[in-house]
C-alpha cells in the first residue's frame, strides 16, 4: 500500500501539495478553535466522586472557590490599620467592576463592626483599645484567629468567588481585582497587600504556559533547523524537512481544536515533542534519498526507490511510537489520555507527509537536475572508531555487560520502591511567582488555608439528623489521625451554627418532640437566612442538602491526601437511611484537596497499566515482525532495563512522580523501541540471510546502523533538553527525564542488545 501511494506522489505531486494545503487550511481553522485551561479538574475524569461533589456545589452555590489578599503591616490592630482594612472590605463589596464575582469577604474587622458603634467617630487610641478588648474574647478570637496573625501583622482577606460565572468572565474578574488590590497598596503605604488563591495561581499558569510556547517552541526550531543544516548542508535540505514537522505539529493542534481539547499544562512540551521525535523520519528519508541519487537515479525513482526501502522501516518506528503514545489511553486521567491521542496523531501526520509531500517536494525540486556528490566528514570518522570500540568491547565483555546490567537494573528495583507521588500547583509554578510566594506567606502566617467540604442530602432540620452532621464534625476534629497533626483545624455547617445558638441539648438520650423540635429548627433556618443570607444559603443551599465545611492546614498535596482520607473514612461511618453523605455510593467528599487526592491515587496505577500495555504491544509487534517470540523479549530488553534504571534515577535524585513525569515510562518505550528494531533487523539480516558469524553480523550491525541511532538519539534529546527550559518545574523536570531515559535506552541497545543478541544466536547454533 505504501508503495502505492508513493507511486501516485511521484506520478501527481502537484496534487500531493494542493491536497496538503487544503488540509492545512482547514486544520488552521481547527487549532484557533483551541482554549486553555489551568482547572486542576481537568486531571480527573468528571465521574470522579470529588469533581462530581465540586461541580454540585458550584451549581448550588457558586461559591466553593476562593481568592485571598494577604495583608501585611506593623500592628494591623491599631486604629488607624483597622479603618485601612474596613476602606479595603468596602472597596471589595462595593467595586462595581467585581459585581457579581465576589460573593462575600471575610476578614477579621467582619467580626468587629457589628460591637464597636460609630467606630468613625473615635480617635485611634480609643478604637484601638476597643479592638484589644474584643479581640481576646474567646468567642470572636476563635473566629478571627485564622485571618490574624498571632503577632498582628499579617491579615487575611477571604474572597468567596461566584464560580457560576463562565471561565473567561473568571479570568477577566480576576485580573480586576490583581489591578484594585495593586492600586490599593500604591494608595496606602502602611500596608502592604499580595493575591493568591486559585484562580490567581491558574491565571499565573496560563502567563507562564505562553511564555513558555513562545521560548520553547522556537528553541526547538532552532535545535532542529541547526541539526538538519549540519547533517545537509544544505538551505532547502533544511526548510523542506521543517516544512513537513511545521505541517504535521499545525495539524496536530488542528485536531486539538476539532476535537475540543483544552490546552492544559502538560501539553506545552507537545510540540517539541513531537519535532523532536519526527525529524528522525526526514532525516532517514533525505539520507536514502541522496544514496540513490548517488547511484545516478533520477530525483522521481530516488523518491521511490526511497520510500520503498527506508519507508518500510521508518513505518516500523512509526508503529511503535504510535504505540507508546497510544498506550496513555488507559490512564484514568483526561489530560493524560488526549495526551498521547494527539502525540500518536501527530507522529502519523508527520510520517505520513514524510513518505508523501517530501518526495514530492524533492522530485519537483530536483528534476533534471544532476546527483549532489555526498561526502563522509571526519566527525563521522570519529564516530566510526568510537562504535568500533563498542563493537570490541561486546565481544570481549559480554557476560560482564549482562551481569552489571542485570545488577544495576535489581538495585534500581528495589530502591523504587521508595517513589512518591505528588500533584499540586506548585509542582508547575516555580516558586518566585507572586500567586507562589503570596500562598507561602500565607501557609507560614497561618497554616493552610483549604477547604474540604462534604455533601449531605436528606431532612435537614430533623433534630436526629442535625445531631448527625454536628457529631461528624467533632468526630474527625478529635480523630487520633487528626489529633497527631492537628491538619484539620475547624468546621462549618448549620448544625453547629444551630448548636452554638439553640437552648435544647440536641442529644439522642434527652430528645423533646421530634416534630416539634423540628418546625423549631426549621424556623430557626428560615430566620438565619434572613440575619445572614449569603453564609447560611452556603450551608444550606436547598431545603434537602447542606454543607459541611472543614479547614484544613495542608502545606504540602500529601497533608492535603492525608486530611482528605480522615473525613472521607469519618463519612462512610455517619452516613444513614434518612441522612445520606454519599454520591453513588462513594464518600460525597470535594474540594481542591479531595481532588489532588484522587490524581496523586491515580499516578502509580496509569503510569504502570500504560507502560505495561506498551511493552506488551511493542513485545507483539517485534516478534510478529522477527517472527520471533524470543526476539520479540529480547526487542523489549533495552526499553525494559531503562525504566529501571529511571525509577532508579528517580529516586536518586529525589524527585517524585507527577502526572508530567509518569508520561515518560510509555514515551520512551515508543522512542526507544526505534533503537531496538534497527539493530535487529539489521543483524537478523546478517546472521540469517547473509550467513555470517554472529560475531561479524553484531561487527556490522553496530558500525552501520550505530551512527544513525546516535544521530536520531541525539536530535531527540536535543529538543528534550529544550523542553528542560521552561519555567515549570515539571515540564522541565519531564524534559530532562525523557532525555536520561532516552539516553539510558541508547546505551542499552548499543552495550547490552548486542550482548544478548549474541548470546541469543549462539545458543540457537548449539
């Protein structure tokens, strides 16, 4: 079939081209239809418990997401502070540009207004010594102590924000309120205010997610169009190769848009990636190209000739990659799984228009004219020699190279069994980033500031049930987990909002009348709503469903995964026939924490069900092409020993596994899998077909095709390293792993393939 195809490119290639733009044109059209997207639950399928119960309260109430000013001045106490804050509140509630964004703010003068009458009209010392006075009141000291700092010069404003509103109205809100809080701390020199929170942190990740494909997408161009001059020497043997990349990634973002993915953190290293891994199609098609123009072909049956002999190849490492990128589909996570849809589209895009449009373009380029003379450099002399060595030292060391191998790859084993996982913003953000640094301070003033919260459907003013939610409540504050850590610092719903206010003692050995002492507390809801509409329509935003709301001081997304298991293990034991704190029968426990909950659960199980299906489809494919089955385990041996050596690496270094870095397993099956089959191929071809010595096949094997494995592996970690520049942590972190691994694959295959291919043929001939 390719064979067909390539006859027809030959025969039509104005055609080709005129099909390619037109696909182009339209795929243009597809890639502007692309969004971003930084919402951290877009990682978790949207049947996930934790993003059902979030995106339920966000129907509800449209308040589950919050942004926070940190305030910081000397004595945030003293009169003169406190008229500054309530000028700030004011502000907030009033600004008509962030009508219908901000639901409420809390801040701790919220607790004060109400007690000092005509605060206006006293000198700061008397307003001071009245804020002295309230403030060590039990009652409104518990209330403030999270939004104060114990020595007065850090406050915390709490915006609760309208997330009803559509993503784009969020962004610019939140760009309005970064502008009123710069404006304020200009206007005021004793205070000085800071943004953070999660729609400040998400709108930093989208500036930085630009940056980084405005710096990292043209150092791969460079890295690519300098490594193609080099191998050419050449202009047009360097535009028309990028020609096909450019073409294949434009495509790639095309089906993006069609297919309405939204452009997340992770796909920043896309492109790149997929340059980095394409080019290696041009290059062997260029190569062969120019071989047989030296052998006096024309430039159309040198296209031909071409396609016919290192097609079938490149269309093997095509598979493979495909493969390794198809394999991201059993993750459980979104991002994930579109990942490696489009990763595998855009390889095919780029094969496809190596094997069709680039020997059109040659043969319309070329025609009538006479062969280039191709000349061998004295680096690739260097590089002969070098694989020489190689070649020696396999025969001379064979079972030494198995056995340290084999002993590195056991060490590398049992040390993963250190790995950890991890899922947080800051493993994108780096840490001079203002939302960053601004949500440091905040955890260093007052501990963490998230909130988990439970769903509860049923009667809500039946006292029995009532008693229910304010047990759950004290229950996982005095948990021995919770008490060990004190991660969990207090509670809200209406229970306890009822219990501090009700005179009957709602427990189940002293109950009155259930129907009486309902109509009782149902009243007492209704008249709440109406002294505190907007924090009581928060806990009880339907007359059936109520809100349970736990803060959580999590400084790290393994203190959030902590608190997190400590409520939802409370739920499953308070859950009852008229009482139900369930979603489809799992916990109805949400939030930001319960969400990097679910992805750092869901890290190990993707990461190990795509790497395991990778190497079972790459094992398939190799012995179905080596008509092999033992040929096919030796195939996966240089990508199996890599991933060892990785988790290894892994743990060396001190990293931990995230939803970048678990993507590198399977990717480098696909990429390092290239490595494997030319080997192969090529010492099948001699041992069996030419009937050499295993020691002359692995002689010629390693000298022929050992230069173009470097130079493949070389321009692949070339752009990975490219990819090690952004300004994520994780990004450059995946950037530099893929490159070590691809790195560790190389070595595998040119020190320990041949060494088993070896011992493999020897054994076959005794």
């Amino acid at each position: 079939m390719l064979n067909k195809i390539t006859e027809s490119s030959r025969e039509n290639p104005k055609l080709v081209i005129i099909i390619v733009s037109l696909i182009t044109v339209f795929m243009v059209f597809g890639a502007s239809q692309v969004s971003m997207s930084s919402e951290l639950e877009k990682f978790l399928p949207q049947d996930y418990t934790s993003v059902k119960v979030t995106h339920k309260l966000e129907n509800n109430i449209g308040g589950t997401t919050r942004e926070r000013i940190l305030v910081e001045g000397k004595n945030l106490t003293s009169g003169q502070s406190f008229r500054t804050l309530v000028d700030l509140k004011l502000g907030l509630e009033n600004n008509p540009h962030l009508q219908n964004y901000i639901i409420q703010v809390q801040c701790y003068p919220n607790y004060l207004l109400s007690e000092i009458d005509n605060y206006e009209n006293l000198s700061n010392t008397e307003l001071e010594s009245l804020i002295q006075e309230f403030l060590s009141q039990p009652e409104i000291k518990n209330q403030t102590d999270s939004l104060l700092s114990d020595n007065e010069n850090a406050t915390l404003f709490e915006i609760i924000i309208n997330t009803q509103l559509s993503r784009s109205e969020l962004n610019e809100k939140t760009e309005l309120l970064h502008e009123y809080t710069q404006s304020f701390d200009e206007n005021h020199d004793e205070v000085k205010l800071g943004n953070t929170g999660t729609l400040s942190t998400e709108l930093e990740t989208q500036e930085i997610m630009n940056r980084d494909n405005k710096i990292l997408i043209p150092a791969a161009i460079i890295v690519i169009i300098l490594i193609l001059y080099l191998v050419f020497r050449r202009i047009s043997d360097t535009s028309l190769p990028f020609l096909v990349l450019g073409l294949g990634a434009i495509w790639m973002i095309g089906l993006m848009g069609f297919l309405s993915i939204p452009f997340t953190m992770i796909y920043v290293a896309l492109v790149p990636v997929i340059l980095g891994i394409g080019i290696d199609y041009t290059i062997h098609m260029l190569n062969r190209y120019y071989e047989e123009r030296g052998n006096n072909l024309s430039a159309g049956d040198a296209t031909t000739r071409s396609v016919k002999t290192v097609g079938t190849a490149i269309s093997l490492t095509a598979i493979t990659t495909i493969i390794g990128f198809s394999s991201f589909g059993v993750s459980d996570m979104p991002p994930v799984r579109d990942f490696g849809l489009l990763a595998a589209a855009g390889v095919f895009f780029i094969f496809a228009l190596a094997t069709t449009l680039l020997p059109s373009l040659l043969s319309l380029r070329d025609q009538g004219k006479k062969s280039r003379e191709q000349g061998e450099s004295k680096s690739g002399d260097k590089i002969g020699a070098a694989l020489s060595k190689i070649e020696l030292g396999t025969f001379k060391h064979q079972k030494p190279v198995l056995l340290i191998a084999a002993v590195i790859s056991i060490i590398c084993i049992i040390s993963s069994t250190g790995l950890t996982t991890t899922m947080s913003f800051n493993t994108f953000m780096p840490q001079n980033v203002s939302s960053i640094k601004n949500s440091q301070k905040v955890t260093n003033y007052f501990g963490g500031q998230d909130t988990i919260f439970v769903l509860v459907e049923g009667d809500i003013p039946h006292p029995l049930n009532i008693y229910q939610m304010y047990s759950l409540e004290n229950s996982i504050i005095s948990d021995s987990r919770n008490s060990q850590t004190e991660l969990i610092t207090g509670s809200q719903s209406i229970a306890s909002f009822i219990w501090s206010r009700a005179s009957e003692n709602f427990s189940t050995e002293n109950m009155p009348d259930f129907e009486e002492l309902r109509e009782k507390i149902s009243l007492m809801i209704e008249n709440l709503k109406k002294e505190y509409p907007t924090r009581i329509n928060r806990l009880v935003p339907e007359e059936n469903k109520a809100i349970i709301y736990f803060y959580a001081k999590a400084e790290t997304d393994k203190d959030m995964k902590k608190a997190t298991e400590i409520i939802r293990s409370n739920v499953e034991n308070y859950s009852n026939s008229s009482l139900d704190m369930t979603l489809e029968g799992e916990p109805a426990v949400g939030g930001s924490p319960a969400i990097i909950s679910d992805i750092m659960d869901s890290i190990i199980p993707s990461m190990r069900n795509s790497v395991l299906l990778a190497i079972l489809l790459v094992g398939i494919v190799l012995a179905l092409v080596f008509r092999s089955t033992i040929i096919g385990i030796i195939g996966t041996l240089p990508v199996s020993l890599a991933l060892f050596w990785e988790f290894g690496a892994l743990v060396g270094m001190g990293w931990s596994l995230d939803v970048m870095n678990m993507m590198v397993s399977a990717l480098a099956i696909g990429i390092g899998v290239d490595f494997t089959i030319h080997i192969t191929h090529r010492f099948q071809e001699e041992w069996r077909e030419n009937e050499k010595t295993p020691e002359e096949s692995i002689s010629i094997t390693i000298q022929s095709v050992g230069r173009a494995i470097l130079a493949a592996a070389g321009t692949t970690i070339g752009v990975f390293l490219v990819i090690s520049l952004s300004r994520m942590p994780a990004i450059a972190r995946f950037g530099q792993l893929s490159a070590m691994v691809i790195l560790f694959t190389l070595i595998s295959a040119l020190l320990v393939l041949p060494s088993a291919l070896l011992a493999y043929a020897k054994w076959k001939e005794e």
